[in-house]
C-alpha cells in the first residue's frame, strides 16, 4: 500500500499578512485543491492524509465536497515545525503503508508520472526525491552586497517534492533528527543524518512552489483551466 502526506499546515507568511497561498485561487480552483486532485488520480496513491492547521478542518472538507474526491481521505493537525508537520501525518499513516510520497501543498504541478517515478526509486533504493539540476550559474557572497566567487553548478540539484520513503527510513530518519535537536525543512536531510542514500528522480516538467504572489501567473500559465464546478449540496 502506497500513501501521500501532503504537508498543508504552514503560513505561508511570505505571502503578506492574512494570506493562506492555499486557498489563493488558480486556474480555477485554490492552489492547494490542484495538489490534492492530482493525488487523487495518482494511480499509484491508495491513501491521502492532509496535515492542516487547527481550526481549518471545515475548508478542507468542503474542498473534498465541492470537487468530488473519492479517494481514502483523512486530515492530521500540524506541529510547529515542517517536520513535526510531516511526523504527525506519518503517525496516521495506515498499518499496512510501505511507501509513503511527502508532497508541499503549496505545489500544485507534480503529474502523476513523476509521482509514480519516485515510488518506484523509493522501492528500489529506501528514498528517492524529485529534482533538476541546477542550470543558473551561482555565486557565493559573503555581504550580501557583493560577489565573492563562482559556485561550480555541475553538481548541483534543486530538490522538489514528491520525496518518497519506505516508511520505516523515513520514521528512523525524522527520530533521529527530533533525538539531535535539529530543525530541518527537507525531509530528505533527515536522511543524511543515518546515511540513508536517496535518489534523484529528474523531474523533466516545471515543478514549481507557490511561495511568493508573483508565482501565481505563472502556476496558472502551467495548469489546466478547469471546468465549471458543479456544488453538490
């Protein structure tokens, strides 16, 4: 059995004051809406749990109301950290879940191929993780003001989400992270810290996070436009 944590708790406070990026709507429907329909699809995903923010329970069960998602569903609260977030939605994870695919809510242009892409490496290898090399050229700084040197980018990937577990590397991972203290923002840096390899699965489509409002043009020129929703009250 296969399932997806889409982590859905944080603020998004790059956003501004008294934004959900969640619940801006693209394409639409709201962002965090795409990102949930696509796992819904996944043919691979039999289970989803969404890891939300207390208090906004109601919003995401009239979400699975209005657009009509069947699959096994079910919402965690969130901690106060990403990671916390992501522990808790491991712990409702169904007995007899062996791969588990972490998704940010906020990222609604994952296809189903590239979930299924990292299940399959995760099988093979323990954890796997979307990604594309980096292509910009970099530069390190030491001010922030000025350009110190050249960073060789030949090595260098950008990582996404989905990144996908066997469930019990991803427990040992995240437990020996909540042992060191540390707070980590990618779930795969967990891995690092009991040398547990992960895969890089190319992602070959833009993969984009919604993180800033000047993102939202841009996730709406790469997603479908849907068609008029039908309320089912």
């Amino acid at each position: 059995m296969n399932s997806a944590i889409l982590v859905a708790a944080g603020r998004g406070t790059r956003m501004g004051p008294n934004v959900d990026k969640l619940f801006l709507e693209v394409s639409g429907r709201p962002v965090i809406a795409h990102t949930w329909q696509t796992f819904n699809r996944a043919p691979d995903i039999d289970e989803i749990i969404l890891v939300v923010r207390d208090g906004m329970q109601p919003h995401f069960q009239e979400l699975a109301r209005l657009h009509g998602f069947t699959k096994p569903w079910r919402l965690v609260i969130g901690g106060a950290e990403r990671q916390d977030s992501v522990w808790n939605g491991l712990a409702a994870l169904s007995p007899a879940c062996a791969l588990v695919a972490i998704q940010d809510g906020a990222r609604p242009c994952t296809s189903t191929a590239l979930i299924s892409a990292t299940l399959q490496a995760a099988r093979e290898s323990g954890a796997a993780v979307a990604a594309q090399p980096v292509t910009d050229t970099l530069k390190e700084t030491a001010d922030g003001l000025t350009i110190a040197r050249t960073v060789d980018r030949s090595k260098l990937w950008s990582v996404q989400t989905p990144q996908t577990f066997q469930v019990p590397v991803i427990r040992r991972a995240l437990q020996a992270a909540r042992d060191h203290g540390l707070k980590l923002t990618d779930d795969t840096a967990a891995c690092e810290l009991i040398g547990q390899s992960v895969r890089l699965v190319p992602s070959p489509a833009p993969n984009p996070k919604v993180t800033v409002p000047g993102d939202l043009p841009y996730i709406g020129y790469l997603l479908p436009v849907d068609a008029p929703r039908v309320d089912r009250a």
